[in-house]
C-alpha cells in the first residue's frame, strides 16, 4: 500500500501550490524523468532507503532541467532524512534552492523543508536564515507557521527575546482569521515567557490556554504561577477547584496543596488532606509526610491526633528522637504511661542527642503518675548526663521531698 506520508512529501513540489498553478508558469516534467521518479517511488514506499539514494544519485547524472533537478533533489533529502543523515538531507535542500527557473512555490516549499531539517539538525542559524527567506518569499501570502519556524530557531539558540514576536505573530494571524490558535504554539510562547521569567505575560498566554484547551496541566501551571507572582490565595483556589472536581491525583500536585494550605495558616485542612490522600495511596506514607501531617494537627490544636502520624514515623525512623518527640506530646495530653512507654522507646532505639532527655521525660512521667521510686532511678540517669543534670537533680529533690512527705503521712 503507498503511504500516503510519503507520497505528500516527495510530491510537495509537484502539488504544494496547486492553487498558484494557475497563476505562474511550472515547467515540466520529461516522461523519462518521470517514469524514473515513479519507479524510485515504489522503493520509497518499500522504505528501501539505500536503493533509493543510489537511484536519485544516478538519476542526478541525467540531462535535467531545474525544476526536475529540484524535484529529485528534495526526493534525496528526504531519504536522508528517514536515516538521520540530517547534514546530507540539508545539503540537498540547499543545493535544490540554488537551480535556476524554479516557479515561486516550489522555493517557498524548498525553503520550509530546508528549515524544518536545520531545525531538527540542531542548525539554528541556518534554520534562522531559511525562516527568513520564506518569510520574505511570502510577502503577499505570509503564512503563520513559517513564523513558528523562526521563532523555534531564535529557541534553538536560546535567543527568546527574539523569539516573541513572531509566536505572536502567528497566533494572532490565526485569531484574525477566526480559527482557534494553536495548543503547541501557545505552549511555545508560554515557555518563551518562562525562560526570559517574565511571569506575568506567560500568566495571560496561559489564562488563554486553559479557555481554549481546559486541561488539568495547564489549570496547574497558571496555579503555580499565580504562586510565583505571589498570588498564593488564587493559586490555592485553583488547586481546590480540581481538588472538589476530583482532577486533582498526581502526589506532587496534592503536595502543593497541602503546603499551600500551611503557608497560608490552615493547618487542619492541610492535616486532613495528608491523611486521606495517605490512607488512599495517592500521597505516599513515608516518614517524612507524617511527620508533616503530626506538625499541622498540632498547629490546629489536635494534638490527639498528632500523635499517631508522629508515632508511626518515629518507627519508621533509624534512631529515637521522633519516639522522644512522641513522649513529650503525650505528656502535653496528661497521657503519664504513653509517655514513659515513648520515652524508653527512644532510650532503646538509640541515636538521642542527648540521651539524658529521655531519662528526664521517664521520670517526669513516672513521677506524675506517682510512681516515686521509679521516678528516682529515672532521674539519677537523666544526671548523668552533663546537658540534663540540673533539671535532673531538680527533679530528685521534688522526689524526696514527696516521699518525704508521704512517709510522714503515713500511719506508724
């Protein structure tokens, strides 16, 4: 079966212009040449490239006119072309631009080609210089995709102030005519924008984006940008929005949120969501998540259940200091056993900073709970340690002051 991609590009010179036909003079094609082209043709579709390039050299030998000799030329690129050999593909192009009689069309179709393949060649210079020309030859009938051409080529060399006007351009010419501009051109422009961090004009292209394609990536783009402007309230809404509308699944996106809903002084919210995208799996419980989701519930004045999300890191963790961390919320919450049981926890895990710490919070504990003589031993540990030994020996006169005053208490 012909494929029909082929057939539309070794035959754009033939029929590129078919409505300019009838307005300029198109030399022809000899029936040898022809017949020559036609046979190549068949190898073209059986993708028999090095044949192919073999046969257009020989037939390159031949007596030809310009026109012919253009049409050959752009078949020899474009076999270039489907092996990469995008140098000699090139050169073929530019060689077809240098025959003589060749009708407007076919250069202004000689031209785009030759720009796209410096463009994929990585020749932005030379695509530059090709974009130019075609422009130029499209005086009377500019076209905007030759404009998106230059403008790949200012990107190409990373010069994206000049790159602007002719995206522009090029939308524009599409609005003026009533069709919908181009996703990948506004994508182009968008990006164009954000590489010069002029955040605010990307910030229209994108408002534009998401009118004309509506889709959650671009919703999320503008969110962060209006972040980066330093709009964070229409960044949060945005991201509710697809958040209430269910669009909103990907863990960094969720992510944003929730620290969104921190900087913006809603822990709750930014506990709850934690939570539920966690126990769903579309936040991934590691340690460093719950520890996040244990800080906001503090923040919102749930300490209860700060604690569990704290607990379940802490276990995660490769040292005590999370359990210690533990110890000391369930000691805010009256809760004397929980916190001991912490407290040795992160004694037994190991890797404290101060380990005197812990001992101090054992004895705390078992001293609120009225466990005296434990309490003691506790303490006489926590004094060991030269970073805890005043609260400690504090702590021990408190001690043997209670007991003191309970054995006075008791009866003989």
């Amino acid at each position: 079966m012909i494929k029909l991609r082929t057939l539309l590009f070794c035959s754009i010179l033939l029929c590129a212009c078919s409505g300019a036909i009838a307005k300029e003079s198109v030399p022809g094609i000899s029936k040898k040449t022809y017949d020559a082209i036609t046979e190549i043709q068949v190898k073209i579709d059986a993708e028999q490239w090095q044949q192919v390039r073999d046969d257009l050299v020989i037939l390159l030998e031949r007596n030809m006119n310009g026109y012919e000799r253009a049409h050959v030329l752009n078949m020899l690129g474009y076999a270039y072309f489907q092996v990469n050999d995008y140098e000699k593909a090139l050169n073929s192009y530019v060689e077809a631009l240098q025959q003589d009689g060749l009708p407007a069309s076919q250069v202004r179709s000689l031209l785009t080609t030759a720009s796209q393949v410096a463009l994929a060649a990585g020749k932005y210079s030379e695509a530059e210089k090709f974009a130019l020309r075609l422009l130029a030859a499209e005086d009377e009938a500019p076209q905007p995709q030759s404009q998106v051409i230059l403008a790949q080529a200012y990107m190409g060399m990373e010069d994206y102030a000049k790159a602007v006007p002719p995206l522009q351009k090029a939308l524009q010419m599409q609005r003026d005519t009533g069709a919908k501009p181009r996703e990948n051109w506004m994508l182009m422009l968008s990006s164009v924008y954000y590489s010069l961090e002029d955040f605010a004009s990307m910030r229209d292209v994108l408002y534009e984006m998401v009118t004309l394609y509506p889709k959650e990536r671009y919703l999320i783009n503008l969110a962060a940008l209006h972040g980066q402007l330093g709009d964070t309230d229409k960044q949060m809404a945005l991201i509710e929005a697809l958040l209430d509308d269910q669009k909103l699944e990907k863990s960094y996106h969720l992510m944003s949120l929730v620290n969104l809903f921190l900087a913006k002084g809603l822990p709750y919210k930014a506990a709850d969501l934690l939570k539920t995208e966690m126990d769903n799996g579309r936040i991934e419980t590691t340690r460093a998540h719950l520890e996040m989701q244990s800080q906001a519930w503090y923040m919102a004045g749930e300490e209860d259940k700060a604690i569990p999300p704290l607990a379940a890191a802490a276990a995660m963790s490769d040292d005590g200091e999370l359990y210690l961390r533990v110890a000391r919320l369930y000691m805010d919450n009256y809760q004397w056993q929980p916190a001991e049981k912490a407290a040795r926890k992160a004694i037994e895990k190991g890797g404290l900073r101060n380990e005197g710490n812990a001992w101090l919070v054992v004895g705390m504990a078992l001293a609120r709970g009225d466990k005296l003589a434990g309490a003691r031993s506790a303490f006489i540990e926590a004094a060991s340690h030269e970073q805890t030994e005043k609260w400690a020996r504090q702590w021990l006169s408190f001690v043997d002051n209670e007991q003191k005053r309970i054995a006075a208490l008791t009866p003989r």
